[in-house]
C-alpha cells in the first residue's frame, strides 16, 4: 500500500499559499520584472526543461525573468572557474562551495562577500535561525571573516542514497542484507559465476560518487568529491586535524580491496569514465549489473526500465569496512549560491542578491522547490498533505515524479532541506531506511572544518592540490585496475607525492584550522 496518499505534515508551516499569478513587486520593490542570468548544473538523470512548474511558478512569483545557462555535470566546475577567473562570469551561480580554487578566488576579489549584505538576505537569515545553524553558517567564512556564499541549509543530514542493490537477487541466493563489503563481495562473486558476461558491480555518473560514499569506511575521504576539499588530504576524526589520505595505509587498503573487485571481473571497468545516465539505468535493468552507489530516487526509473520478472532494487545502510560502516560526510550547510564579483557592478545588485534570497530561502520559494504549487502538485487539509493522484501513483515515485514532472527536489535549485519534510516524498521503506542509519554509530559524520586560508596559502594549496590531484588521479587508475602495484609500486608512488609537496599541502592545511 502507498501510505503516502496522506502523510502527517507536522513539523513545517505550510501556511503560505503560491498564487499562480505572480507578485507585482520584487523582492526589493521593484515593479519591473528583474532580468538577471545564471549558471545551472545541468545532470543526465535529471535533465532541466524550462517549463518546469517551480522555474515558471518562481519568475512568476518574484517577478523575475532569469536567464538561465544550463552546463553539464561533468563541465560544471570547468565551466565556472573560467568564469570566475575571466570576469565573464553570469549574475549568479548555482550549486557552488568556497573551498580550493573558488577559495582562492575569493578572497582575491573574484567572488562577492555576500556576508557584508547579510541585511539583504533576510530569508537566509530566518533559515539560519530557525535551524540553529549559525555556528555552522560562521564556519564557511574564510580567513579574512567574511563568507561568500548562501549554503544550502539542513535542519538535519538525511540519508538519500548509498548502496542499491537488487533484492531479487539476494533472495535466489538466499543471503541476508550485506552488513559488511565483503559480504557484497561474496554476492557479486556469487552472481558472476552464474552470469559470466556481467560486472555485478556498476558505478553513477564517474568512480567520484563511488568514491565519496564507500572511502569514509576505510577511514579516508579522497578525491574529486573528497570530504574537506583538499583532493588528496582526509580528516581524522580522533585527533581533529588532517592527515595524507591519498598516501596512507588507509587508502591503500581501500584499493586493494577494489582492485580485487576489479581485477575478478566484479567492478564495471567503465567505471574510470563518467557512465551516461542512460548506460547506467541500462546496465542495472538488465542485469548486466545487480549492485551500485546512487540515489534512492533514482530506483524508481530503473525499476520502470527492466523487464525482468520479481525485479526488485532497494537502497540499503552504509556497510562496514576496516573503520566502521560510514557513509558520505554530510553537514547541516552544503553547496551554495555566489555571486561573481562583476555583480557587483550591476544597477540591480541589490535587487538581485534580494531576489536570489527571497527565491531559494522564502518560505514560499522554499516550498515551491520542495513540494510544488497548492493545487496543482498538492493539497492540505489542516497539517495533512496530499499528494495528486498521477504523482502517488507514478511508478517512478513521488520523489522522482516531482523532480521530472516539475522541477522540485533537485539540489541545484532546492537550498532549504527539512528531513521529515523529505520522508514524506519517499515510501514507508525509505523512512524505514533512514531510521536504521539514524540508530547506527555515526554512520554521516560531519564534513571537516574548512582551513582559514590566507591570500598566500590559498592560493599555494591551490597549486599544490592542483599539482598533487593531477598525480594521484594517474595513480588511483593505475592501482585500480592493475597497471600499478599496490606492493612493489606503492613506494615509487609514494615518493612521487611527497616530491610533489603532499607534506607542505598537509601543513597548510593544519597550521590554518
């Protein structure tokens, strides 16, 4: 049964309705519709479409036309760090944090400090305190005390996605859940045997989702979407300062436990390039794959894929490595929205900066993100929600239908995030999920604190991590997929990363915590 037909909505005030004709003023008074340009980041499993309900229904309602510039996932950070450097840069860009190069950038004038405007963020403001996150919002200021972006906001870190693996499958060789990654070794071992031209094991979007979400096991977080920034530096949560990740006993372990996977045939060798979404969605509905890291909300459009009977996907609770059974790290603040420093120089700076506010932190811009125009997505009675029929009972799910359908839910466009308020998109079974992960030791620790870089170390770390990534990038191929040993190359590699400064990189990084 889908329980979701009416859901206790208890814990937000949805007493602010949206109108479908927009607002005669903007947020800053003005009259005429505020024309300003942005950077979307654009991904193949959720494509934008400008006539999405939340696009149209917010230029409507804060009386705004945004010219919108939609870049590909996988040019995203490219694409805004010749921005930034050039001075070419849009009005506002999405999705964005203030750590490595865009830290450097910062604080060499590249990026406004949207802290000294902070009396033109109000509704920013009244998230902050209404989820006590203060403290955590102070701790994304750089070292000249000024912050320079708008994070998105968590009352609390949820658990949208993790391992997915079919049920199905797990049934017909009649295991229980994997508890551990050798657990999930011995089912994929178990599943090639029967399926010789499979690679049970497959990986979204490139090995950095991969990565983020099964490293905090071992004990390290490394690479493009390594937890702290620093690419190739992990925090330790015992002694509370960094140490080199990408050069520790930790992280050769983690690799050798996946070039295990890889050299058997268990781990997708596409995995060293980014897989379409498409592939992907192919590869677990056909079974060519059975086990993956991805989103819960993306289980939906799989299951819709296949033609497989009893087919059954579920996203199961982070599994444990030599650390313990970590997932991602997650904070209550995440990436966020920066205005380049030639805004600054626009007429309509300040209607700008109020507009981007009111659009993405209002309670009514916050709850057409998240769940949709009254009438149209959803109904109320008192504090219950409902959903309309055609999103309760699409078979990709209420989650997924409203980030298709409509544009709600996406993290580009969606920055105040309540955790119940996300439960109720979900099923019975994610909820029950996210409880499990809520009861477990720590399972989400929280992101490492950001450096306090001054101009000078900023812009060395950045050198450094640029130099430092570019080789270890070769490196973790290499050790993945054979090419290099783990044992007789290991020292070799080693050298090389000291030679190339990863012990000034780890200085840096604590002598400025």
């Amino acid at each position: 049964m889908k329980k979701s037909l009416f859901v206790l909505f208890c814990f937000i005030c949805l007493g602010v309705s949206i109108f479908a004709g927009g607002t005669q003023q903007d947020a800053a008074g003005g009259t005429k519709p505020l024309e300003f340009s942005m950077y979307y980041m654009d991904n193949a499993t959720l494509p934008f479409r400008g006539d999405w309900l939340a696009v149209r229904k917010a230029q409507e309602m804060f009386n705004v036309k945004i010219n919108w510039e939609i870049i590909p996932i996988a040019d995203y950070a490219t694409k805004a760090s010749v921005a930034l450097n050039s001075g070419n840069a849009p009005d506002v860009i999405l999705y964005q944090s203030i750590t490595g190069e865009n830290a450097s950038l910062a604080v060499n004038g590249a990026i406004i400090p949207i802290s000294d405007y902070a009396s033109w963020t109000p509704n920013f403001n009244a998230r902050v305190a209404e989820f006590g996150l203060q403290a955590d919002v102070d701790m994304l200021k750089l070292r000249d005390g000024k912050r320079y972006n708008l994070p998105s906001l968590y009352d609390k870190p949820f658990y949208d996605g993790g391992l997915i693996l079919r049920e199905d499958i797990l049934a017909k060789y009649n295991k229980p859940a994997p508890a551990t990654f050798e657990d999930l070794y011995a089912l994929a071992k178990a599943y090639k045997a029967d399926n010789p031209a499979s690679y049970p094991v497959t990986i979204l979007v490139g090995p950095r989702v991969h990565y983020r979400m099964t490293q905090p096991s071992w004990g390290i977080s490394v690479h493009a979407n390594g937890a702290g920034g620093s690419r190739v530096l992990s925090w330790d949560y015992g002694k509370k300062q960094f140490f080199a990740g990408a050069i520790s006993e930790q992280y050769r372990e983690y690799m050798r436990f996946w070039h295990r996977m890889y050299a058997e045939g268990l781990l997708d060798p596409e995995m060293v390039e980014p897989i379409p979404g498409d592939v992907w969605t192919r590869k677990m509905a056909t079974g060519a794959s059975i086990a993956t890291y991805a989103y819960y909300d993306q289980i939906g459009g799989v299951a819709a894929a296949t033609k497989i009977p009893g087919f059954k996907l579920n996203l199961f609770p982070p599994l444990a490595g030599p650390a313990g059974a970590y997932h991602q790290q997650k904070d209550k603040t995440g990436q966020g929205i920066i205005f380049p420093a030639k805004t600054a120089k626009n007429p309509n700076f300040e209607r700008i900066v109020r507009a981007v506010d009111a659009i993405f932190f209002s309670k009514e811009g916050a709850l057409l993100w998240d769940y949709g125009v009254e009438g149209e997505t959803f109904t109320r009675q008192g504090n219950t929600v409902k959903f309309t029929d055609s999103i309760v009972n699409s078979p990709d799910g209420i989650y997924k239908t409203m980030q298709l359908r409509y544009g709600c839910g996406s993290a580009t466009t969606q920055y105040v995030w309540v955790n119940a308020e996300q439960m109720v998109k979900y099923d019975e079974n994610y909820a029950a999920i996210n409880a499990k992960v809520a009861a477990m030791n720590n399972a989400i620790q929280s992101l490492p604190p950001m450096p306090k870089f001054d101009d000078l170390a900023s812009e060395k770390a950045t050198s450094l991590m640029g130099v430092l990534f570019d080789a270890f990038t070769v490196w973790d191929d290499a050790f993945l997929t054979g090419k290099k040993s783990l044992d007789t190359d290991w020292a070799a590699y080693v050298a090389e990363m000291r030679q190339k400064g990863i012990d000034e990189h780890l200085a840096l990084y604590n002598s400025h915590l």
